[in-house]
C-alpha cells in the first residue's frame, strides 16, 4: 500500500513539472509574435527602410560629384632592345598621371529636388502601408486564436455529450439485459454513441487543423506543445471598448469619419496622389535647360618626382538645351497626368472600400450580439426539453427518440452558443479593424 502512494506521488509530480516547463501562448503573445516574425510584416518593414534609403539618395544626388583617378605606367624591353631603344630614344617610355574632377548641376528644371520630395512622400506612405499590414496581420492572429478558442471549446462540447451517451448507453445495457426495454432501443442508442464519436474524432481534427493554422501564422514550430490560454469571453464582451462599439454603432457616419481619418491606407493613397503630381513636375521639367558646373585639376609626367610640377586647372559651366527630343518630354508628362488621375481614382476607390468595410463590420457585430441573445435562450429551453425528455424515459412515459432528440437539440444550442460568442468577438475586432485607428 505503501509503494502504491509513492508511486502516484512520483506520477503526480512528474505530471506538475511537465505542466510546469510546457510553454504557455496568450492571445497578446501571440499578437506580439506575429509583429516581430510574420513574414508579411518583415516584408513591409524592409520595404520600409528600401524607402527611407531612397531620401538619402535623392538628397546626395543634390551634392557635387568628386572623382579621383591616378595611373602609372613603365615600358621595360629585352637587354638588346632597350640599347637600340636608348640610341633612338633616350628618354624611358613612363608616364605618370593624376586627376580630379568635380561636377555639379546647379539647375534641371527643379526636377532634383522634385525628387527629394518624391522620395520623402514614397517612404511616408510606405510607413502609413507597413502600419496596415501590421493591422491586417494583428486582426488575422485574434481571428485565428479565437477560431482556435472556439474549436477548443465545441472539442469540449463533443467530449461532455460522448460521455452522456455512453453512460446513456450502460443505462440501456442494463436495462435490456433485465428486460426492462426493448433492444431496439439499446440498438439505436449504440449508432447515436457511435456518431457521438465520430463528430468527436472530427472535433479534435478541426482542433489539432486551427492549433497548427495559428502557430504557422506566428512562425513558430507546429511542432511544439504550447498551453493555449483562454479568453474571458464575458469579460471581453462587456469591456468599455465593446459598449462603446454598440453605442456608437448606431450612428455609422461617425464610424465613416474616424474611418477616413484613420485610415493608413486611405492615407497612403492620398500621398500617391502628391507623388503624380511630382512626376508631373518632373516630367515637365524637360522642358527646361539643365546648367551645371565642373571643375577639373590633373597633371602627368615621366617621372614621380617630377608629378605636379605641371598641371592643367580647368573650370566650366555647361548649359544644355533639348530642341527637340521626338516628343518624349510631351508623351512623359501625359503619362504622368494620367497616373494622376488614376490615383485620384484610387483614392476614391479606397473611400468606399472603408465605407462598405465600416458597414458591414457594424452589421456583422449587431447580428451576432443578436445571435447570442438567442442561442442564451436555447440553452435555458433545450436544458428543460432534455431534463423533461429523461424523466419521461427513466419513468417509461417517453420514447428513446425523443430524448434522442432532446439531447440532439440542447449539444446543437451549446455549439450555437460558443459560435455565437467567438463571432461576436471576431466581429468586434473587424469592426476595429475597418476603423484603422490602432497602432503596434
């Protein structure tokens, strides 16, 4: 007896340290996973920074060239060749020289600094892109924890009703076997447990399908075991951001506002539109001569020592003019009114983007805060049927059938009710989501 003891105190803290060393996963863990290793989002933040090099490159473009070059050679001949060569010529075949050479263009129909502020514009709204991606990617890891919550929870619905048709079942075995009942019905409650197992096995399939979905999306191993923390659904129903959803909800306008003015990629569109403007300007800036000014020093000689006693200094200003270009200057800005016009059409493609996006939020939220009311009910009726429904079985007043059916009926409102509850969250968080007014 003694040995029996020790052995389940071993089991037992065997079980409490390995619960102890297996890695917990919140659902704001995971969020902040996601933002540091999701693929999508390493992408735009590198996109991000190809941007921000491309400021430094337009404003470099705006400082003077500088090139140095420097360069030395010495003919050498056989014995017998270089005594012919030194009768011919006395002085050796070297040559010795270094350059330096400057060039700026003081004007290009302001088509550089254009640039500048092309490049300033193109790395603000690829910051206002790598904001939404990261909004995108925050609202897909809480709709995947939470699908994972909710196959987690009907999992548990499948357990807790094969275990009353198995009980059911050794009820009826018992009963058959003193010839209380028919075997018909043991025969029926063996295909409903049967089933019972099935949707189990299909349960823990969906589970083990959403466990690996979500773990893949937040780069981690599928392979490893992490405790999935649960949610306080009741506490994120009724916390200040829901009620202030709901209320706010009933006037959508205002939703359409802080929408817009929200928005990274309502935004980001408005800079594309400043962006063909500048490639307007630009394109125009073709038209007009380009000035620029060099300067240049160099000097060579046979000798090392006697580098730089002779140099040549020479200073320009070089002004060109396009006559005539086979009116690519004209076909350039047409091109680019015409980007401005399609990014003017964006934008107001963008706009009722978020508008349909806002209402159908607003729309989805109501409908499944409606849906919970309702399957709340269900469970409180379909408890009673079934309560009803075993009483008048156990007295034999009522049919397997319908306590069958009965049980049928209160597992299909529990599955509602865990639905209901995680759509509406899922639709709160698109709802924030459609607004575009959180920050990572």
């Amino acid at each position: 007896m003694r040995i029996k003891f020790i052995i389940t105190q071993i089991t037992i803290l065997v079980f409490s340290v390995a619960i102890a060393q297996q890695k917990s996963l919140s659902i704001s863990q995971a969020v902040d996973q996601a933002l540091k290793a999701n693929f999508d989002v390493i992408r735009s933040s590198n996109l991000k920074l190809t941007q921000e090099y491309g400021i430094s490159s337009a404003r470099w473009a705006l400082v003077p060239n500088i090139n140095f070059s420097s360069s030395g050679s010495q003919t050498k001949k056989s014995e017998s060749d270089a005594i012919d060569q030194f009768l011919k010529y006395p002085n050796p075949s070297n040559s010795f020289a270094t350059s330096f050479s400057t060039s700026v263009v003081l004007f290009d129909g302001m088509s550089n600094w254009e640039n500048v502020t092309k490049a300033a514009n193109t790395f603000e709204s690829s910051n206002f892109d790598h904001v939404r991606v990261q909004q995108l990617v925050v609202f897909e890891v809480q709709r995947r924890y939470l699908t994972l919550l909710r196959t987690k929870s009907l999992l548990q619905v499948n357990e807790d009703n094969l275990k009353r048709s198995q009980q059911q079942l050794k009820r009826i075995e018992e009963s058959v076997r003193i010839g209380a009942i028919a075997k018909a019905d043991l025969y029926r409650q063996q295909v409903t447990t049967a089933n019972d197992e099935l949707n189990l096995i299909k349960a823990k399939n969906t589970f083990d399908n959403s466990y690996a979905d979500l773990l893949s999306y937040i780069s981690l191993d599928v392979n490893e075991e992490y405790l999935i923390q649960d949610v306080d659904i009741e506490n994120e129903i009724e916390d200040e951001l829901t009620k202030e959803l709901l209320v706010e909800s009933k006037n959508i306008v205002s939703f359409f506002s802080k929408a817009i003015a929200s928005r990274p990629d309502f935004q980001s569109n408005q800079i594309a539109i400043t962006n063909s403007s500048s490639d307007i300007a630009i394109a125009r800036s073709t038209f007009w001569p380009t000035i620029s000014a060099n300067a240049s020093f160099s000097t060579s000689e046979d000798t090392l020592s006697n580098l730089g006693k002779k140099n040549n200094t020479i200073f320009g200003l070089n002004i060109s003019f396009p006559l005539f270009s086979g009116f690519k200057s004209t076909v350039a800005v047409q091109q680019a009114e015409l980007r401005l016009k399609t990014s003017e059409e964006q934008l107001l493609q963008t706009k009722r983007k978020i508008h349909v996006e806002v209402k159908k939020a607003v729309l989805d939220l109501e409908s499944t805060q409606k849906q919970r009311e309702v399957s709340q009910k269900n469970i409180i009726a379909s408890t009673e049927d079934r309560r009803i429904a075993e009483e008048r079985y156990s007295l034999g007043a009522g049919s397997l059938l319908d306590l069958l059916i009965a049980n049928a009926n209160h597992t299909r409102s529990l599955s509602d009710k865990v639905n209901a509850d995680y759509d509406f969250l899922i639709a709160k968080h698109q709802l924030v989501l459609s607004l575009g007014q959180q920050r990572y």
